[in-house]
C-alpha cells in the first residue's frame, strides 16, 4: 500500500486522463446554447444591474430616503439578511413594507431588463422559460422580484416564464452535477461527489441519485455537505484547492464508512470559460488566485489529489457553474424545448439549454399532459 501511495504522489497533473471533454456543449439530457455570456454597455456590462448587490443598493438608497422610518433602524444594509428582509416585508409597519416593496420593483425592472436584452441575443433567441437561481434566490423577497420582473417582461411583449430554481441554492450547484455524470455510470452506483466553486463559498457534498424513486434524477438530493467561506480568508489558489481536496477526500472517507456506493466520479460547476481541457480561458477573477493561469488546470489538479476512489480511477468533469446550477432543473424542463438560467451571486451567471429529444418522444406526452399541446 506504501507503494501504491508513493507511486500516486508521484504523478503529475499532466498525468490525468484526458477521459472526458470539459465544459461540453453536449450533455445527455440537453444541449448548452450558451454560457457566461456578457452584454456590455457604457459603464459595464448589463448583467451587472441584476447582481446580488444591485439589490442591496437599490435597499439602501429606499432607506435612506424613508430616513427615520427604514426599516431595521440603524443596523447597515450590507449586515441585513434576507431572513430579515422577509420578516419587515411580512410583519413590518406600511413604511417598512413600502421600504423593501420599493427596492423589490426597482430590482425587478433591472432583472426584466437583462433579461429582455438576453432574449434579443441570438444564442437565447426562442427561450421558453428561464429559471432564476443564485444566493439572493433564498428570500421570499426575491421571489416576489422574480414574479414581478415577468410581469414587466411581458408587459414589454416579451413572452417569458420566470420562476425561482426548486432547489436551495446552496444545494443546486451540488445536485446539477449528476447530469455531468455518464448515463452508464448510474447502472453500479447510488451517489456522486460533487463541488460547486463560487466567488465567496466553495462546496462539496455527496449527492445521492435515488433512481430506484426517479429514473429521471427529479429525486436526486445532496446527502452531505461542506462550504468553506474562503472570501472570509483571501487564501492562495493552491492552498484553495487543498482545501478542496480535503473536503473531498473527507467526503470519501465518510462514504467508506457508511458503506455507499460511490462512483469514481467528481462534477465540478466552476465560474468561466471552461475550455475542452479544464482550464478557464476567463470569467474565474472573483476566485482566490489566479485560475486562468496557462500552468494551471484544475480536473488535473483534483484527480492528482484524489486519483481513485473506491479502487477505480477516478474521472472529473468541470463544467461552467451556472451551467452546472441550472442542470439542477432539467427533470422539470421537460416540456419546454428552449430554456435558460439566471444565477444571482457575486455576479450573473447565465446559461442557455435547449432540451435534447428523448426516446419514445416522451417530452411531447408531457406536454400534452400539461395540456401545452404538441411542438
């Protein structure tokens, strides 16, 4: 065994296995249209009015105007939590409510904005319905701007459906990672490891697939997990992934002992431009380090830490992380043939689908279940 762990350590990361092709723009269940895309205008990009803190400015400036009357006194907006911001927009005084109801409908216009613009491009062109993830998805707050942003888009004619991602956020990056996996996989073994790499938290966690409930993964669900804030810490690039590593090699420790069966398997949602290589040609700048570096790959680097799991070698797919969030929804994407998501964080993750065709032309059954007729 001394032998086998000597011979592990000594490769290299130019060692893996060029197994699978990252950030594919073919998966098993859908085609991705597109990623990251950026819209620039003059002061920036247009992706920018919809971010998590566009949000929390558009709050500060409605209590500042309500003065002594905002809500949650003197407390800084930037301490307030969505819990909070829930809790006055159910129970607060009519000031307090009008206070968030305010910068609920100004984000609304920005999210319906970029979202107009997003359609008008080509790669989104024909989209049905869009799915609205991210940390600030976590508010009911939140839920209400979603609402309304379609409300406005459709008041612009533009035909969209909006709605909030089903999963927690802190969950849905973990659990798109299933659909990275290959179909074959699943014949032999009941969960996965999983990482979802934002620009404050990394996570890992193991999903478990639950087939023997739903063979479209619609009932996968994260068994275990682990977040390190590392935006708390400002740490190295490589003392990041030693981080990570150690989270995953945790994780596998931990499927040991209850007995699971755990595919040789790592899915990775990650923020950029995944080249067919792993590396990110761009898009990582709110990462710790420099990840776009030509000397660094990061499914090189995770296999290097973890080569085998279980006695198999071990395989790692990096895909774009709203890429990864939005394939979260795709058991309940089924009845629409082009849909997207929008993830709200750091900045705005985006990603565009169009669902592959299934045997048996099942999506046209549900369809027609759903009484939306044929295509």
């Amino acid at each position: 065994m001394a032998e086998k762990n000597r011979d592990n350590a000594a490769r290299s990361a130019s060692d893996a296995p060029p197994a699978v092709a990252h950030g594919s723009p073919t998966l098993t269940a859908v085609t991705v249209d597109a990623s990251n895309s950026q819209m620039r205008e003059e002061d920036g990009f247009v992706g920018d009015r919809a971010r998590r803190a566009a949000f929390f400015q558009s709050l500060d400036r409605w209590r500042e105007i309500a003065g002594d009357a905002a809500p949650l006194g003197e407390t800084a907006t930037a301490d307030i939590s969505k819990r909070q911001i829930d809790d006055v927009l159910m129970e607060g005084d009519p000031v307090e409510q009008a206070v968030i109801l305010s910068a609920v409908e100004e984000y609304a216009g920005e999210l319906a904005t970029v979202v107009r613009r997003l359609l008008r491009t080509k790669e989104w062109r024909g989209t049905e319905r869009i799915a609205i993830g991210g940390g600030l998805k976590a508010g009911r707050f939140a839920e209400i701007a979603i609402a309304r942003a379609e409300l406005i888009a459709r008041s612009h004619d533009t035909e969209i459906e909006l709605r909030p991602i089903r999963h927690h956020p802190d969950e849905a990056g973990l659990i798109g990672a299933v659909h990275l996996a290959p179909s074959w996989m699943f014949a032999n073994f009941g969960e996965i490891l999983a990482v979802d790499i934002g620009g404050t938290n990394i996570r890992a966690g193991i999903v478990r697939l639950n087939l023997d409930k739903a063979e479209d993964l619609s009932k996968a669900k994260v068994r275990t997990s682990q977040i390190w804030r590392h935006g708390d810490e400002d740490p190295k690039r490589d003392m990041a992934i030693e981080r990570l590593a150690k989270m995953l090699k945790d994780l596998v420790g931990e499927a040991e002992e209850e007995k699971l069966s755990l595919a040789p398997f790592i899915g990775v949602g990650c923020p950029g431009v995944i080249q067919p290589d792993g590396s990110i040609a761009a898009g990582a700048q709110n990462l710790p380090g420099n990840w776009e570096s030509s000397r660094f790959n990061l499914p090189a680097a995770l296999w290097q830490a973890i080569p085998e799991i279980g006695g198999r070698e071990t395989t790692v797919v990096v895909h774009n992380d709203a890429v990864v969030q939005g394939l979260s929804e795709v058991p309940l994407m089924q009845d629409v043939t082009h849909w997207g998501v929008l993830t709200i964080g750091t900045g705005l993750g985006n990603a565009r689908f169009t669902t592959r065709a299934r045997p048996n032309d099942e999506r046209k059954a549900v369809r027609r279940k759903n009484g939306a007729g044929g295509d």
